[in-house]
C-alpha cells in the first residue's frame, strides 16, 4: 500500500477515543482517508486533534452504540458532512469484570452483549443499507482472540466476541453480491485502557502476556495496520473471515 490508498475515501469508526479505534483513525487519515468517529467518551475530540495534527480530517458525532438510531444517524450524519461511507470498523466494545460464569449476572450479560454485539450488528446493518445502495465498501469488525477461543472469568465477552464473529460472516456471505466485504478482526492482548488495569498489576500483567508466544502485548498501531489492509484494495478477495493479530495466542 502506498501513503495516499485512501485519498478521497470516508472511514466510519466506532470507538475511537481511545486505544485500538484512535490508533486506526490516525493511520487511516495518514493515508489520506476522511475519518468519522462515534463514541460514548468525549476523548474522541482528542483522536480528532491528533488526525488533524496528522494532517488529516476528522469529525466526532457522540453516539451511543447500543442505539440503532445513534447508530443510523451516525451514518446518515457521516455522508452529510462529507459526501459518502467507503469504509467502517466497528470496534466500540466492553470488557466484563473478571467473574466464572455461574455468578455472571443478568445485568452484567446485557450490557456487554449491548455494546459488543447489539452495537456491531445495527452499525453493519445501516452501513450496508447506505453502501449497497452507493456502489459498495467495506466493512471491519473488533472481534479478539476471545471470539475465537474462552478466555477464564470472561464468558459474557467470550459470548459476544463469538457473536461478532458469527454476524460478520453472515453479512459477508449475504452482500458479497453488492460489492461489500465484511472481515473482522481478533485482537489479541493489546495495550489500551481497556487493558490498563491488568498492566497496573504486574503480577495478573505477567499472567496474561505469558499467554502470548511472541511473550508481549500489542500496540495498537499494530493492530490499526491489520484493519486498514483489509479495508484496503490490497485485501480485494478477503472476506467473510477473522484475521488475528495475536502474538500467536491461538495458534498455541
Ligand atoms: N485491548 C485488548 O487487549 C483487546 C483485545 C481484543 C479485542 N479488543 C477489542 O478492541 C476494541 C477496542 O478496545 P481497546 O482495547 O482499544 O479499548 P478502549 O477502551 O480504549 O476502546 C473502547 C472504545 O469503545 C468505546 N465505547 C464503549 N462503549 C461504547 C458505547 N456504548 N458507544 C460508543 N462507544 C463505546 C469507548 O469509549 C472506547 O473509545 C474493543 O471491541 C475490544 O473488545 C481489545
């Protein structure tokens, strides 16, 4: 890929004022792509700042994912301000507090399934509606390593993560036709807020990057590169499955 692939093309980004979403939204806009964010967290107005002293363009719509109207305004909203939708990743997630599964409670279930399945599955609906309607795009999804194998104390996301995978193979096989590829992407330990409270303890820390053969987490960068091949034309027959970027976790 060479530094201007996405000159001319609007990225949609759920959860992007931090972590894995922000490092993505930097490396799409340095390749000359218009970036829209929609998060819960103000920050997002910071991941804007940085695209801009990237010398790219960003916009910050505030949108709550577990809303399906958010979410189809956060479409409509992107397409106004900048004339289309070429590309989403739909990365906006939550963590479950560390709990073996018999005492997960039912508050706890549907606020993750809220945000990281309900959230992924109306932004890839609305998304579709606009691009088989304008000629195509794609489409990236945050699944982890959890949606590929159980991490302990983790089922509600293990659940979710799971789902991300399975919707994103069922709108890959529906719309290929349109002229849309939906992957996904697994993350494995990666550092991010999200992860912030395990590196404060070095003892759980140690734990979790002794699970990784490569023997480190990511940094989000490295996880933004794989999102922005498979968006790009360089990934033109992938689609319908989940790319890890895991340090080898799953291959262990
Ligand atoms: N960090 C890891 O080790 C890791 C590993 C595998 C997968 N992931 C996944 O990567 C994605 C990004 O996580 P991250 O590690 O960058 O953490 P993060 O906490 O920095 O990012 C999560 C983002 O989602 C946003 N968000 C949460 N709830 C939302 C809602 N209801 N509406 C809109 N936005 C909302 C947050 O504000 C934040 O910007 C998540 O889906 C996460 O599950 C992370």
């Amino acid at each position: 890929m060479n530094g201007n692939d996405f000159e001319g093309r609007v990225v949609l980004i759920t959860g992007a004022a931090t972590g894995i979403g922000r490092a993505t939204a930097i490396a799409f806009a340095r390749r000359g792509a218009k970036v829209a964010i929609g998060d819960v967290d103000d920050r997002a107005q910071e991941t804007v700042e940085l695209v801009q002293q990237a010398g790219g363009e960003a916009v910050f719509f505030k949108t709550d994912v577990t809303s399906p109207e958010q979410l189809k305004s956060l479409v409509e909203k992107t397409v106004e301000k900048f004339g289309g939708l070429h590309h989403a990743f739909n990365n906006a997630g939550v963590l479950n507090n560390p709990t073996k599964f018999v005492d997960i409670e039912e508050g706890t279930f549907d606020k993750v399934m809220a945000v990281d399945v309900k959230g992924v599955f109306f932004a890839v609906k609305h998304e579709l509606e606009y691009m088989i309607a304008n000629g195509g795009g794609t489409i990236v999804n945050t699944a982890s390593v959890a949606g590929i194998i159980a991490d302990p104390n983790m089922a509600p996301y293990v659940t979710a993560k799971h789902a991300v995978t399975g919707l994103t193979k069922a709108a890959a096989i529906d719309h290929a036709q349109d002229g849309i590829r939906v992957n996904a992407v697994a993350p494995g330990l990666t550092e991010t807020p999200m992860t912030q409270m395990w590196k404060d303890n070095p003892e759980v820390w140690s734990e979790v990057v002794s699970n990784v053969p490569m023997g480190r987490a990511a940094k989000p960068e490295e996880i933004a590169e794989v999102v922005v091949f498979l968006s790009s034309d360089a990934a033109s027959f992938c689609n319908g499955y989940v790319y890890a970027a895991d340090g080898g976790q799953v291959a262990h």
